[in-house]
C-alpha cells in the first residue's frame, strides 16, 4: 500500500485533532520565496541563522513554519504559541529522542530534502523520511551500510534500478529509526525493510511507502501493539 498525502497549500488545513488513522501532509517548498520566520521559537531562529548557504535556511524555515501551522491547526491554537521538546533518547536518556508537541494527544515527526518536506501524525509513534533519488554509484557505495539482504538485493539489480530501490529502503529505514527515536546512532544494517515494491515492517510497526514527486521517495513508520521507543 502506498499512502496518497495532503498538500499543505492546496488541501484544507486541519481541525482539533481526534483519534484517526495517520495523517500525511507533503509541503512544496519554493526555494525563491522569502522565508517567513514569524512564528519559530527563538531556539528554531538559532539554526535557521547557522546554516552557511540561503538556500538551505529557507527550506529550513520554509519547512519548520508549515510544521507549526499543522500543530497550531491540530491543537486548535496560535502555531507561535505551541512549545515544542524532545523525548528522551532511548539509548542514553539525553533530551534529543523524538521530537514533541507539549501537551498533544498525539505524537508527529518531519523530514525534507531538496524542495520537498514530508509531515506524518498519528495516535501512537511516527517516523517520516523523504529523500532524493541517488545515483546509482552513491547508492552502491552506501548500501554497505544495509542490511545483508538489503545490500544483496541492490547487487542483484540492473544499474537503472538501483538509484528507486535504494531510495525506498532508506526512506523506509529512516522513517523506522526516527519512529524508534534513535535516529541513526542505531545501524542501518540492523533491521531489514527490504528494497522492493512492499516494505517489510519490523516488529510492533508499521512501514508504508508515500507516493511524492519524481526523483524522490519517501515513507512512514507508525508503532502499532507493541511498538515501543526502543527497537526491539
């Protein structure tokens, strides 16, 4: 299955959260429109100013106030007013696990590459990851990093392959990891997605792909009975 997001600017935006199946939203970023910062916390302002290229802090900010603009919507409040935390780690206990809304009833994650940033919210747990599509030499090169079987099946394909089917395993990976709240410090080569059509899901979650724009893949993780912070 392959979930068909929202567009943030052409969809509605959303009401007082209720308990409801995962909510997807993919934000088109405009690298050329002026960056509104009216609504970031002063520690989100911080990063946007530290990145070294203007392109990057654009879609920085571009990203972090649609994310806003979905809590505020969710929440029923000013998007400036929402405190966003992190959870603690599950590997060391520091304050850098998933992030979180302060007093939502639900739990929510972003990630964006090139003009794109993907938007997952669910009841339980969530992880979202989008990327562009690599070359095929890049995504050889880093498949070592996979998982056995994963790494086997990239080998096995035509080098036309490689650069989708890499991309829907990392996307998937990612989403899994940011869900768990470990992030890459856990290895990628832990836990099998697979590279193909139908995402394998680890135990307690749920994979699923998320159909975005060409050139680029992206996915969801979603914790299901079972699911906890921590991988299993």
């Amino acid at each position: 299955m392959t979930i068909t997001p929202r567009i943030l600017g052409n969809d509605p935006l959303p009401t007082v959260w209720t308990p409801a199946p995962p909510h997807v939203w993919l934000l088109r970023i405009d690298p050329t429109a002026e960056a509104d910062e009216r609504t970031l916390d002063a520690q989100e302002r911080t990063r946007a100013a530290a990145f070294a290229r203007e392109p990057l802090r654009q879609r920085y900010v571009a990203s972090h106030a649609a994310l806003r603009q979905l809590l505020g919507a969710y929440l029923g409040t000013d998007p400036a007013a929402v405190a966003l935390t992190r959870e603690p780690c599950p590997g060391c206990g520091g304050p850098h696990g998933r992030p979180a809304a302060v007093g939502a009833p639900f739990h929510f994650n972003l990630s964006h590459a090139g003009d794109l940033a993907l938007f997952a919210f669910a009841d339980t747990p969530v992880g979202a990851d989008v990327e562009q599509e690599q070359p095929a030499d890049v995504a050889t090169e880093v498949a070592r990093m996979l998982h056995p079987a994963e790494t086997a099946e990239l080998a096995a394909l035509q080098a036309a392959q490689i650069p989708a089917a890499f991309a829907r395993c990392w996307t998937r990976k990612e989403a899994y990891l940011k869900g768990i709240g470990t992030g890459l410090s856990e290895s990628p080569a832990k836990q099998y997605v697979g590279t193909g059509r139908t995402p394998a899901s680890p135990h307690g979650w749920t994979l699923t792909d998320v159909e975005t724009d060409r050139g680029y893949a992206a996915a969801i993780a979603v914790a299901t009975a079972g699911g906890t912070a921590t991988s299993p």
